[in-house]
C-alpha cells in the first residue's frame, strides 16, 4: 500500500512537471488559456508606463498584433538585472508561466527573473563563407 502511494505521487509529480515543460510559440498561446506552459518567441515591442510602473513586452508581433503579451508589474521589476523593457527589446525569450486572457488576448505575468531568460539555442552564429 505504501509504495502505491509513493508510484503515484511520483507519478503525479512527474505529469506536472511535464506540461509545465512544454514549448510553444507565441502564436499558439491562444490555444492554451488556463495552462501553465513555456512559450519561447522574440520580443518586437516594449513598453514602459512611468505611471503605473508597469512593463509590457509583446511576443510574435508588435502591438496591437502581438500573440502573446507578458506583463512585468512594478512591484516584481525591481527584480530584474536590467530594464525589462530595454534588455528584451529584440532578443528571442523563453517566458514560463500561467496563460490568462486580458480582453481577449494572452498574457503571462512574470513575477520572477527566472520565468523569462533570453533564448540561446537558435543564436548560432552563420558564416557566409559556409566555414
């Protein structure tokens, strides 16, 4: 009975950390309301509201046809290295987190450094030369 429990504890630690693993594109994000997911897509558009203190960061287009918006409030930005909105600018990202919709769109809200790193594994480096 013990070791019954033990397998499927596991087993159910194992399945939760699975679909936390898996990869998307920013423009399958729609399609994944309510899941937490990782989405890895390049940021086009950034935004600092001095306001609110709020940063937004929008995957696979700019705004307003970005498919996936991650949200930076100004009480977790302060965890960042560098200005959220400066040091992603341009670079492709990996974003790990729970896919809401703000009227009608996909957003992620990250409240720590760790659920959004730049992605390196499609950065090689291509020679014109083919070397």
């Amino acid at each position: 009975m013990k070791r019954s429990l033990i397998l499927v504890a596991f087993i159910t630690l194992v399945g939760s950390l699975a679909s936390a693993q898996t990869k998307i594109s920013a423009k399958e994000a729609s399609k994944h309301i309510g899941e937490t997911i990782m989405i890895c897509d390049k940021v086009y558009g950034t935004k600092f509201f001095d306001n609110s203190g709020m940063t937004l960061l929008d995957l696979g287009g700019n705004h307003p046809n970005e498919y996936l918006t991650i949200v930076i409030n100004k009480e977790d930005r302060d965890k960042f290295k560098n200005k959220p909105e400066e040091y992603f600018k341009g670079a492709n990202v990996c974003v790990t987190g729970k896919i809401i919709d703000y009227k009608g769109k996909p957003e992620i809200i990250v409240t720590d450094p760790k659920d959004l790193k730049i992605d390196l594994t499609d950065n090689t480096i291509k020679s014109s030369s083919g070397f």
